[in-house]
C-alpha cells in the first residue's frame, strides 16, 4: 500500500485536530466594548470553553460566557455574553459603588472598578435561586447590560467561561499613519 504524500497526511491531520477541538467547545470570541476595561479592552479577544466545560461548577470571578434571558432586549441577538460571575446560587448579593457583599460578608473584588464611592445609593441588592447567577461588568460605569439590568441569569443560560484572554496589539499613531 502506497503512503499519502506528506502534505497530504499533514493536512489531514491539522483538521482532524481542529474539527476535535471545535467539537470539544473551544471558541474565540471577539470583544468588543469597555464593560470588562481593564480586565478586557475593546477589540480584545478571548478563549471561552463551551463545550464539556461548561458543566464544571461555575466558580466566584469566572468570567461566565451566556445566553442573555429572553426578557432582555438583546434576546434577539443570539449572540453568546460574557461578564464576571459574582454571585452563586442562593446566595443575597449587593453592591455599593464597587464594593461587593455576599451574604453581608464583604468579599474583595479588586476587578470590579467605578468612579462611584460605596455609601451612595446601592447599585443592586438581590437573593438568588437555586439556579440562578449573578453577573457583573468589571467596569461598572460602562457595563450596563449586566445582571443589574438583564436580571439573574438561570444555569440554563450559562455555556461556559473564559479560559484565556488574548489582548490584541495597539498600534501608535504615528506607525499608523505611515
């Protein structure tokens, strides 16, 4: 039996990986808004796990990627979300500027970021259900579409979280122009 040419046997192989890594859930996602500054910027990308993973145990700071509730205005989208998991299951949450408590327990968010001081009128106080998420932007002067307005986020909703964030090169304006 004759062997293929190499290339051919290469080629073959590259996609027989990358059709197991795309069955597998491995995504890259573009991002393209400030609500997750300085974590992400603006056209950052990210590696999110969709597929098995998504049925590991979500955990506190995940940056969980979603489907928006179908009460939100984006539900027409279809497009997955991501924001920053800060509130499990059962659990009372409330933020005050960029302080977060769970449980009455001030738990330490050095990711959370606003120009707002705590003591002003609370940003959100809510209790969780057994299926339920709370999801936050890091940036929270620029993430509005967060759970303090799209509501909780139901495991039904969730698809997995982000394993890697890829920050894209800025370009100087004088390497630009020329």
């Amino acid at each position: 039996m004759k062997r293929a040419p190499k290339f051919i046997r290469i080629f073959l192989w590259s996609a027989v990986a990358l059709i197991g890594v795309w069955l597998s859930g491995v995504r890259l996602f573009a991002f393209p808004g400030k609500s997750m500054m300085p974590t992400l910027m603006p056209d950052d990308y990210f590696v999110g796990m969709t597929g098995l993973w998504r049925y590991r145990t979500p955990q506190r700071f995940d940056m969980m990627i979603f489907d928006v509730p179908p009460t939100s205005k984006w539900a027409e989208r279809k497009i997955p979300w991501m924001k920053r998991l800060v509130g499990l299951p059962g659990e009372h949450v409330r933020v005050s500027g960029a302080e977060l408590y769970i449980n009455e327990q001030k738990v330490d968010s050095p990711m959370l970021h606003t120009g707002r001081t705590a003591g002003q009128e609370s940003d959100v106080d809510v209790t969780l259900g057994a299926d339920e998420f709370f999801v936050l932007g890091d940036n929270l002067d620029h993430s509005f579409d967060d759970s303090r307005s799209m509501g909780k986020i139901s495991k039904s909703l969730t698809r997995g979280f982000v394993a890697w964030v890829i920050h894209r090169p800025k370009i100087k304006e004088a390497e630009a122009t020329h």
